[in-house]
C-alpha cells in the first residue's frame, strides 16, 4: 500500500470514528458516504482552482472545517432548537453544481437560488448524476473585496432557513465553490444526504 493509500485509510477510519462518537454511522442514513462512490471524495485531496474559490487558499477543507464546527454544536435556527449534527463528507457532484451556480451568478451579475436558465438547485446537483437523498444549497453574496468563509458562516447562521440546512442532520456530505466579480464573491454549497 502506498502513502496515498494509507493516508486516505487513515482519513477514512478517523470520519468513521467521528461519526460513531457523535451518534452517526449507522443505518439510520447519517453514515459517511464510501470515498470513490457518487462522488465523495477526500477533501484533503480536492484542488480547486483559486477561480473557483475566490482565492481563498485551502478553500475545501476550510469550507467543510467550518461547516462541520457549526453542525458540532447544539444551536437554534429561527426558533427552531437543532441538537448538534454528525460531521459532512465532500463530494465532487455537489461541488460540481456549487462551481456551475456561482459560475453563473458571477458570470449573469445576479443572486438567487433560480438559475439564469430557470435551473433549480435540484435541476443542477441532479445534472451532476448525483443520487440523492434530499438536497438543499445555501448561498451568500459578499461585497466589498472582504471575501472569506467565516463572514459567510455568520451570515448563513443568522439566516433562519441557511441556519436550518446546515444543521440538517439527514445530510452527510456537501460541496461548495465560491466565484468573484470585481468587488463580489458568490458562495454556494449544496447539501446532501
């Protein structure tokens, strides 16, 4: 076995012991989606380019870090009280559609979840060949050249409905892509289960 095949094991039994210790990983759905299969892949191997990301280096793990710190602890979303959540996988597909919409907002100069073709979020993770589970996207518009994933955690958490996606405990992986136009930055990530 060779580095890579090592490192990518360990990675995979370090998730499935996070999983066992938060409640997860076992019939109920929330188990870790297998490496290789409908495109969950190992976000330590992901590289995106920097105009996928908005330049913002490490932007993969970072994005899931963040995501998965707020799953981790108990909070409410808009009155609604959500325990803490098992820890999100990356995936390729839903990274995939995320790159296609925020591709086309910068792209088109607009923010909605509605695609400039009409696309739902569902139209485009099901472009992709993802077999899902349930889907959902959160998205955020920054302004002002200040781009980075802690600005949008903050403006996802305070959003009753973005809250309550990420919080979603029948999701277990994501994917997310961040595409600048002059002074914006137009983040997507598609959760699914």
């Amino acid at each position: 076995m060779n580095t890579t095949s090592y490192t990518r094991l360990a990675a995979t039994l370090i998730a499935a012991s996070a999983l066992t210790a938060c409640g997860g990983g076992g019939d109920d759905g929330s188990s870790a989606p297998a490496i290789g299969q409908n495109g969950a892949v190992d976000v330590n191997t992901v590289s995106m380019p920097a105009g996928q990301t908005c330049g913002i280096g490490n932007f993969a793990p970072a994005l899931l870090a963040a995501i998965n710190s707020a799953r981790a602890q108990a909070r409410t979303c808009g009155g609604t009280a959500y325990p803490a959540a098992a820890p999100l996988g990356w995936n390729s597909l839903l990274t995939q559609a995320a790159v296609r919409h925020s591709s086309d907002m910068a792209t088109k100069g607009f923010f909605s979840h509605n695609g400039s073709d009409g696309s739902s979020y569902i139209d485009r993770i099901n472009a992709t060949g993802y077999n899902d589970n349930g889907l959902s996207e959160v998205l955020n518009l920054s302004q002002g050249g200040a781009f980075s994933i802690g600005r949008s955690m903050n403006s996802w958490l305070a959003s009753p409905g973005h809250c309550a996606s990420i919080m979603d405990p029948s999701f277990n992986e994501m994917g997310g892509a961040c595409v600048s136009s002059g002074s914006k930055a137009y983040f997507t990530v598609d959760f699914g289960g």
